[in-house]
C-alpha cells in the first residue's frame, strides 16, 4: 500500500473551497481516488482532536516520561482479558468492510498470538481502543 502524499492532500482539500464548483467536483473525486487506491478510509487519515477535561488533563499532567533506555526495556505483562472476549473483538473488526488490507493483515497476526497462548497487554488494549473508536 502506497499512502497517498499529504502536500498532494492539503493542495487538494484547499481546492474544496473554490468558487468553481468544477474544481472542487475535480478535487473532491481526486481526493477519494487517492485514498480507496492507498487501501484506506477517510477514518485512517482523519483524528479527531478534542478539547480535553479537567480529568483527561489530570491524566495526562500524572504521566511519567521515560527515557528510550526504559522503553526499550519494558517488557509487557502478558494481557488479563478473557481469550473469547479477544477473539471476539477481533473477529467484529475483521467483519467491518472499512478497514485497510493492512489493519486486516494487523488483526490476522492477533488472532494467530491469541490461539498461540494470549496477547500482551498492550496489544489487548490497543484492540478494545480500536473497536470502541471504529464502534462510533
């Protein structure tokens, strides 16, 4: 998969506001072009930035900066979920007709960790992440 340029985008998406509704018909039809030809959605390219709450902010202010020394080192706990609830929401995001071949290769790998003994933490978290934001 190719991701489409993203100066080409934005030139694109500026031509939207012309007053030529030729061009912006012309833009509008280039812009979905480029992105069903990289394999993707206009949820992959789109996110959302939202005003944050006093708890989010709290959340984030709380949060401990590690060095790339600690990172690298930090090995996840094996995840605590139960393994039909995984494969559960693996399956329901594998059966959405929106995702990329990549997102579905993606999945494909957590399903094969799962039956082979379980997905890291991380990993769970990043698949119940996936499916609530996909779930709106």
């Amino acid at each position: 998969m190719t991701l489409p340029d993203r100066d080409d985008l934005l030139h694109l998406l500026e031509q939207l506001g012309s007053t030529d509704d030729a061009d912006v018909l012309r833009a509008a039809r280039s812009l979905e072009s480029r992105v069903r030809a990289a394999g993707l959605g206009w949820s992959d390219l789109l996110v959302a930035s939202l005003p944050l709450d006093d708890d989010d902010q709290d959340d984030l202010d709380g949060l401990e900066v590690k060095s790339l020394e600690e990172h690298a080192a930090f090995e996840p706990e094996m995840g605590n979920e139960d393994p039909a609830a995984m494969r559960g929401v693996i399956e329901a995001l594998l059966a959405r007709a929106d995702l990329s071949d990549e997102t579905r290769a993606e999945l494909g790998s957590f399903r094969e960790e799962l039956e082979a003994g379980g997905l890291e933490a991380a990993d769970q978290r990043y698949l119940l992440a996936l499916h609530r934001r996909l779930a709106r």
